[in-house]
C-alpha cells in the first residue's frame, strides 16, 4: 500500500498516520518530523530550516525532496509507506510521480482530511506535543493522562514554535496557495479519496479503511506512478 495524506495544517494527519502506519504495518514518513529533526542541527541548512518552520513558511523543494528520496529508499519502505505532508506543492507531486514510475510502484490512494478552518485554528491553538516522541494532544479533545505530560514517557509538553496565532495564519495561507492545486492534481489522475476529518478520531480512521478497501479492489494495474497534469505548475 503506497498512500499520500493530504489536508491543512491540523486536519490530523499526524494522527491518523500513527494508526494507519500500526494498521497497515507500512513506515509513515513524516516530512514536518524530518524537517524539524533537521531543524535541530548546527550548520546553515539547519538554521534556514528552522526559521522557515517556525514562521509557518514551506521548505524549498530541493531540499525536501533529498530527504524524501533517501527515506523512500530505506528497505523498510520497499513493501510501501505512507507519506505524511508531502507532497504540498505541485512540483514535489510531479517528482514523486517520476521516481514512483521509475521504481514501477504506483500510488494506492491520495487521503485527503477535509477539515473547516474554524476547528482547524482550535485544534492548532490548542495543540501540545511531546518533544521526544512527537506524541500529540490537544488541550480539550485529547488530554494527556497526566497534565503537561506525555503519556509514553512522561516529557514535559510543549506547543510547537508553528502554533502561535501568526505562524497559522501563514500555514494556512501556504495551504491554500500551494497545497490546493496538489488536490486538483490528484483528483485528476483518479486518486484523491476525500475523508471527512471533522469528526471523532476513531471515525476518521474507519472512513480512511472503508475507502482503502474500494482503492485495493479498484487498483488498476499500472507501470506508471500516477498520470498526473504535469501542465500544472507551483
Ligand atoms: P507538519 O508537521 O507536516 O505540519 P502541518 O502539515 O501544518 O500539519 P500539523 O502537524 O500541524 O497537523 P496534522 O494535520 O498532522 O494534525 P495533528 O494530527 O497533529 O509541517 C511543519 C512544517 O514543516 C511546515 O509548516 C513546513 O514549514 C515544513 N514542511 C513539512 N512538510 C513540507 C513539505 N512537504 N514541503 C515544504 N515544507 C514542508 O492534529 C492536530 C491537533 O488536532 C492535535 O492536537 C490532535 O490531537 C487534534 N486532532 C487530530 N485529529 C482530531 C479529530 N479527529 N478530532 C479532534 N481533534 C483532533
């Protein structure tokens, strides 16, 4: 099973990846995760990616896609994976559909969380994270356990750089500037699987199986990754 998730920032994506990763037994690989992995480190790139984060503006392509490539690489996701916030522009979408058709591995379904930007904002602004396993809540919807703590080990939470008011407002605009025409470019080569995000946890996931099962029974056997618009541009 080769999936994309789609959706803004805080459709939960994050969240139904750590379920379908478990369910599906296939590697998700997050971009937001290795960005901010990367964004720990010293040199340059390091610091030009963190600033980038934290203000809620997207990475370069050049340098998302080295990283993507080297994971889609790793044996473990020869059997399939799922991308997790990547593809978010129409160029990273044509990329991967290069090195897809070049490695003869189709795309199963592109999983789109459609989310209103209301609950969005609450999701977001309300948001906390574990710094060591990337465990998320939300201060309302999905206490901790323990207040302030995560579940897993017990770190103290925090709120991601990226989830104050003004770093959103940019995250959604990168949304809607440049991540909406990847939903075009998926619905046009008979991809997309719209997922109502906007309710209980649980019924997200049972959706996304419903759907997965009509894309493994429909799957049209294919040499190519997706026959996407390659007209379409950033
Ligand atoms: P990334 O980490 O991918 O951020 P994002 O796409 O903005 O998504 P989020 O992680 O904020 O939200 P989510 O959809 O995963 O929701 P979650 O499950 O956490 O990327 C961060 C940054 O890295 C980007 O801004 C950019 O700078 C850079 N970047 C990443 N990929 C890139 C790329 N491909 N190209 C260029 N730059 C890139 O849930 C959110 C909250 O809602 C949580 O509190 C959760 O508990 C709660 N929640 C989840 N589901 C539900 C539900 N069904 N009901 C109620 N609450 C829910």
């Amino acid at each position: 099973m080769n999936l994309v998730l789609l959706g803004p920032p805080g459709a939960g994506k994050g969240t139904q990846a750590a379920r379908l990763t478990t369910e599906y037994q296939i590697p998700k690989l997050s971009t937001g995760e290795i960005l901010r992995e990367l964004a720990q480190g010293d040199g340059e790139l390091s610091r030009q990616v963190a600033e980038l984060i934290d203000r809620g503006r997207m990475v370069p392509d050049p340098v998302v896609l080295d990283l993507v490539w080297d994971r889609l690489k790793q044996p473990d996701a020869q059997a399939g994976f799922l991308l997790d916030g990547f593809p978010r522009t129409v160029a990273q979408a044509e990329a991967l559909e290069r090195f897809l058709r070049e490695r003869q591995r189709p795309l199963t379904a592109a999983l789109d969380l459609e989310v209103d930007e209301d609950e969005l904002i609450r999701r977001l602004s309300g948001r906390r994270v574990c710094p060591r396993c990337e465990t998320s809540y939300h201060l309302v919807s999905r206490p901790p356990r323990v207040e302030d703590r995560c579940d897993r080990d017990g770190v103290p939470l925090e709120q991601r750089a990226d989830d104050y008011p003004e770093a959103i407002r940019e995250r959604l605009n990168a949304y809607h500037q440049r991540t909406e025409p990847v939903l075009d470019y998926y619905r046009v080569a008979g991809l997309l699987r719209p997922i109502n995000g906007d309710q209980p946890v649980g019924e997200v996931t049972q959706q996304i199986r419903e759907v997965l099962e009509g894309s493994s029974a429909q799957q049209v056997p294919s040499s190519s990754g997706v026959q996407g618009p390659e007209h379409l541009s950033t």
